[in-house]
C-alpha cells in the first residue's frame, strides 16, 4: 500500500463513509489471510466485491491460475479505473447488485470463490439481502465466500444461506477484522 492509494482510499471514505466502512485499505495480513483460504488450484472463476484500491486484489493477482477469470467490482470510478490498468487481466464492474447479470454477460455459469470486502452491516437491510442473494445465486454448489467484516454482527444472517466453516480475527488491521469462510449450502 502506498500514500497515494492511502489517501484516494481516505477521499472515497469521506465521500461515501457507510459504503467504504474504513479510513485506509485492508493490511496486508488481512488480504493474506482472505485470500489464502481459497483453492487456488481448482478455482475457474472468482469475484471480489469492493475492490478499493486493490489490498486484497493484489493477493488474488499473485496466487491466481492464468486461466481463471476475475471479476472485480467496485463503486467508485477512480478506484475502479486505477484497478483495471493495475490488473488488466481482470474485467472491472461498478455494481455487485448486478453480480448475476454481469457474470452473464462475461460468460461466467458460476464461481468458485467470493472475495467480499463490501462493510456488508452498514448498508440498508434491502441492498444486504439484493448483495447476498447475489453472492448465494453466484456461487457453484460448495463454493466459497469469504468476506472481512469489523464486527460479528453479519455471523446470524451468513448463516442462514452458508454453512460457516471458520470465523478467523485479524487483529493486525486497522481497525481489527473478523474473516468469515463460508461454504454455500448445498441444496437438496
């Protein structure tokens, strides 16, 4: 992470605090510790929603096959032009609502990993449900979401779509996060 990445972080906070949910990107440790969860070796497509400044897409960058497809999402229009000339190889996407819909239009059936930065309990109960609906509709059958949250209130409402297989701390983050592995549930 470097000053300018800070402080273009920083602006986009005080621009849209409930949808930043943070001051500065995720630490190191934080991205290390999401994205080492994944099964690289297996992944064919993966999703990150609230991309930022790329903290954690640099880690997606670094252990992903060639072959799979990335799709990065996020709001805000600087941050999304600066993460598509750092990753070029990954298609960049203004909305996770429209998670379904865009995987439709990049040729992508399901995915084997969400990536999830998105300060998932600050936003309205309506654009939550549309985001996790998204997210459940997404993913193949055992596939993964992983998300950070600052908190353990989002723990009653994963659980009602995903089976929570760990809930890992990251106290090196500014503020400490909490790291939830979820699996999707399998349907009968």
């Amino acid at each position: 992470m470097n000053f300018k990445e800070s402080l273009l972080f920083l602006k986009s906070f005080f621009r849209s605090p409930k949808n930043v949910g943070s001051i500065i990107p995720s630490s190191h440790f934080l991205a290390s510790k999401m994205v080492s969860q994944a099964p690289w070796l297996e992944a064919k497509a993966v999703a990150e929603l609230g991309s930022g400044t790329g903290a954690i897409t640099r880690y997606i960058y670094n252990e992903v096959q060639q072959s799979t497809k990335v799709l990065l999402f996020e709001m805000d229009q600087t941050m999304r032009h600066q993460l598509q000339s750092t990753f070029p190889a990954f298609t960049c996407y203004p909305n996770a609502t429209k998670l379904v819909e865009t995987m439709t239009q990049a040729n992508v059936q399901q995915l084997d990993v969400v990536f999830s930065g998105l300060p998932f309990f600050n936003f309205e109960p309506g654009l939550r449900d549309t985001l996790v609906d998204q997210i459940v509709k997404s993913l193949k059958p055992g596939g993964l979401f992983i998300a950070f949250q600052y908190s353990l209130q989002m723990r009653k409402t994963l659980s009602e779509h995903f089976i929570i297989e760990k809930i890992h701390v990251v106290p090196l983050n500014i503020p400490p996060a909490f790291v939830y592995v979820c699996r999707k549930k399998e349907t009968i």
